[in-house]
C-alpha cells in the first residue's frame, strides 16, 4: 500500500500519520520525490481500511501496490536510489566499474591488479576471498588471508573492495569491506539474506541466481531491505538457458525491465554472462549503452595461470581498451526514463 500526501503536507501530521501506521505494525517508508512525498507502507496492510487512511487531512489517495515487492517496487519510491560505496556512488545518474580478479591469489597478484584497474578508471575492486566452487577439489579461495590481501590492495590504491560471503559466520572478518557480494548460488539463501540485512547497513551486490526470474531476484532484495538494509545493488550476470555456446545467456533487456521495476540500481557482468575475455568489451559496452547503472569486470595479470574463471579474464590491457570504450558510450547515453 502507499499513501500520497497532500501537496504541503504538514509535518506533525506526517508524523501522526507514521505514528497510527507504526501502531498497526505497518513500517512506514516516506520517500520524499520533487513532485510529491508518499509513504510506502511495509507489513501486513490487509486488516487496514485504506478508506480511513483516505479520509485523513494530510492525505490525498491510497493505492494498493499488487507486486509483493514493497521495499524494492519503484512505485514506493519513485526516484532512482543511489547506493554510496564508501564515497562512490552506484544508480540515479552515478556510474561505477567494479573490476580485479576473480580470486585473490596472492599480495602482489591483487596489489598489481588493483594498480593497473584503477589506472584504466574503475572505481571499485573486486576479488573472492571465499570462492563458491562446483567441485570441492577446485581452489576454495584464500579465505581470511585473501581478505587481508584485499585490504592491503585498497590502502595501496584508495580502491573500496567487493567481495563475495558465502558463510554469515565469517562477517566479522568483512570489516574493511565496502560492499559485500552475496552470489547467484545464494541468492535464495534466505537466512543469509536476513541475517546480512540485519547486521548491517554495508552496500550489497545481489546477483541474480541462475534460474531466478527478475520477480525472485527482487524479492530476494526485499529480504535484505525488510531487515533493515536498504542499500542493495542488483547484478545481472546472464542465467542458464539450453545455450551452451557461451557460459550463461545475458538478456540486457532486463536493465530497463527493472528501472521500470525498481529503483534500485543494475550492474551487469559481462565476464560471468559470456564466459570469454573476447566478449566482454563489446557486452560491456551494450550493458553501458542499455543504461546499466555499472559493471563489475574480471580482470588477471595472467589469465592463463588464473586459478578461477581465467578464460573469461581480461588482461589489464584488455579492460584499459574497454574502459576507454565503455566511458564513451556512457558519455553518449547516460540514462533512459524508467
Ligand atoms: C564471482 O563473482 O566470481 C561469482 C562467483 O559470481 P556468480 O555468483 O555470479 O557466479
Ligand atoms: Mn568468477
């Protein structure tokens, strides 16, 4: 349900208002928007007569919102969000490249890689500690000490680190951590999503599953943001289809899907969506061109020898020619209208 206020709207009447709702055990949402303010009601609203909401003074209609999405729905929010990463700021018009390896290997792997991204432009780094992995042989990550390596990359370069927690046991070694990846195979691990969105109010990257529709994605946004998190970051990292040409199949038509959704913002990755260094240029610059609100690349010194996700690995050559290209493209197009 959200409430449209009177233009003019008196503000102990607001707070009267937010006050009944609260009694009722309905969490208001004010969101205040140029035009207008509403307040995005967040509970059980069913055994709530809008018709005596309606016949308040400070309020000009209420609308019953059908998605089961609240937090997330753009209707409850009509703006764009725009989520600050320790001072870099992701959506309503900010663009953001996240880029490194996928896994922190070793100091100099990750203090060389972050050098050379932020030298291309990217904004944030990006390096699994704790590596989620379809065979229990494969390399599992460095665990805390890449998280330490991970540090020591961000006071050399001023770089914000996104890494990925797998276990909400390990959260209280992502105290340097700037924004906190919850991955596409735990992204309907619906006690990590509440337990994250209650200890903290960090940025997260969700990433979407790779079956979930763009409906579970944002409810499973909802989980974190009803615990208390509003800060979510949506990623788009292609799903699993019968194609099995490239790694997974990326539809960059949900980039305006969701604006028109959610005003959270969308990162996609091209390097997860492909599977292959070469595509990753041109599939970030179509992400760009399509109104993504950033990127997150894999990038390795030497691809080759990477112990995860080499192949679809760009050198930091590689990512300079498409950060070149990708800035561009965001100088031409930089938003559509939801
Ligand atoms: C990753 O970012 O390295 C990763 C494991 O991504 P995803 O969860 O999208 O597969
Ligand atoms: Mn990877």
């Amino acid at each position: 349900m959200i409430i449209l206020l009177k233009k003019n709207a008196d503000e102990t009447q607001v707070e009267n208002l937010k006050s009944l709702l609260k009694s009722k055990n309905i969490e208001p949402h004010v969101s205040k928007g140029s035009m207008q303010t509403l307040i995005g009601c967040v509970g059980d609203v069913a055994h709530i007569d809008p018709s005596l909401i309606e016949a308040l003074d400070v309020v000009e209609s209420v609308q019953r919102i059908q998605e089961p999405y609240k937090a997330a729905n753009r209707k409850f929010h009509p703006e764009d969000s725009a989520i600050d990463c320790s001072g870099v700021k992701v959506g309503a018009g900010s663009f953001a490249v996240i880029a490194g390896p996928c896994s922190v290997e070793s100091e100099e792997q990750i203090v060389g890689i972050a050098r050379s991204v932020k030298a291309a432009g990217a904004n944030l780094l990006r390096g699994g500690a704790f590596k989620p992995r379809t065979s229990p042989y494969s390399f599992q990550g460095l665990g805390a000490d890449g998280l330490k390596m991970l540090s020591t990359a961000k006071r050399e370069t001023g770089l914000g680190i996104v890494t990925e927690l797998m276990d909400f046991r390990d959260i209280e070694l992502f105290n340097d951590v700037d924004v906190i990846q919850i991955g596409a195979r735990n992204m309907q691990n619906f006690n990590l999503l509440k337990e994250v969105g209650s200890y903290t109010k960090k940025p997260i990257l969700l990433k979407r599953g790779m079956s979930a529709t763009l409906q579970e994605l944002l409810m499973s946004a909802e989980y974190i943001m009803a615990s208390g998190n509003p800060n979510v970051i949506l990623c788009e990292r292609g799903i699993r289809t019968f194609e099995t040409t490239l790694r997974n199949t990326l539809d960059l038509g949900v980039v305006p899907a969701l604006r028109r959704l959610t005003h959270l913002p969308v990162v996609i990755d091209p390097s997860h969506a492909t599977g292959y260094a070469y595509m990753v240029g041109p599939v970030a610059v179509a992400a760009t061109a399509i109104g993504a609100d950033g990127l997150i690349v894999e990038v390795h010194n030497d691809p080759p020898h990477a112990k995860c996700d080499g192949i679809q690995s760009q050198t930091p050559a590689a990512f300079a020619a498409t950060m070149e290209k990708v800035l561009a493209t965001r100088a031409l197009v930089s938003s559509w209208e939801a």
